[in-house]
C-alpha cells in the first residue's frame, strides 16, 4: 500500500490552476436572504465540448459536502495571480461564506468571484462517489472570460505560483 504523505508529494509535481466551486445556500427561514458560498478548488478540469461538460472533486468529509451535494447547480470561477489570498481564505475550515465584495452573481443567480479570469454556470449532472471524494460532473450553461492580459494563480509543490 502507498503512503499517504508520498502519493500526495507526488500528485503535487503537477502544476494546476486554481479555481473556487460556488454555491447558494437557499434560506429555509422566510424573510432571510440566500447566502453565497465558495471553495477553492484545484480538481478542476474540462471534461467535453460537445456536450458542454467540466468536472471538480470534493472530499466527503468537507465542511462543504452538505451544500454541494444538494446543490442542483453550482459556478466554477478560475482565479487570478491578484487573487491568491482569496484562496487561501477559501480554502481554510469555516471560512467559506463569502462576503458581498468577493462576488457577483450571474444571469442565471450564480455566484462567481469577482475579478476571475473565467466563470462557469453549471447545472449537476451526475455526482460520482470515488474512494474519500465525490466527482462532480456539471453541464456548462453560460461561460464568461475577461481579457487575456491578467496571470493565472497556480498550485505547485504545495506553494502558489503566478508562473511554473
């Protein structure tokens, strides 16, 4: 059996990009708002074109389970080198919740992070349980992308990077 701590220093000789998988918690109390909330991904990956699909995983024992895997819909937003701190807030227990400046939502009532390089809008598909994850698969409604002259943020060996 492979170690734990091996095959995780191993995975991380693969440079990715860093995304945050959105989601609103609807209120079940009336009167109050839904309220948005985030995870920083790096599972993310496009899937096909045709039909429009992309995929992320999540561990079964996040904080965020109960949230996605109700959610019928969710938003992939790909962060910017600007955005590092922003990830790493939204990477940390219990600090998910986003605050009205970290977003916009979309025309379809999704929540993106403001200042991404690319958002999706994705209603569910299917949901995979695959050892200690749940593989999303979600099919692209809308797609947004701003200019082409902002750097991506990247994780590396366990650091972020604007370059690889």
């Amino acid at each position: 059996m492979i170690d734990d701590r091996h095959l995780r220093t191993a995975f991380g000789n693969f440079g990715t990009g860093v995304a945050v998988a959105t989601a609103l918690k609807v209120s079940e109390s009336e009167g109050e708002e839904n309220s948005a909330w985030g995870l920083t991904i790096n599972s993310f990956a496009s899937v096909s074109l045709s039909p429009p699909l992309l995929s992320w995983c999540l561990g079964n024992y996040s904080e965020m389970a109960d949230l996605f895997t109700t959610a019928t819909h969710f938003g992939i937003s790909i962060l910017s080198a600007t955005q590092k701190e922003l990830s790493m807030r939204l990477a940390a227990p219990d600090t998910h919740c986003l605050q009205d400046d970290d977003y916009i939502l979309s025309e379809n009532k999704l929540p993106h992070i403001a200042g991404s390089l690319a958002h999706f809008d994705c209603q569910v598909q299917q949901r995979l349980s695959v050892g200690d994850h749940t593989l999303f698969i979600g099919t692209i409604e809308n797609a947004a992308y701003c200019d082409k002259n902002r750097a991506p943020l990247f994780y590396f060996r366990g650091q972020y990077t604007s370059s690889l």
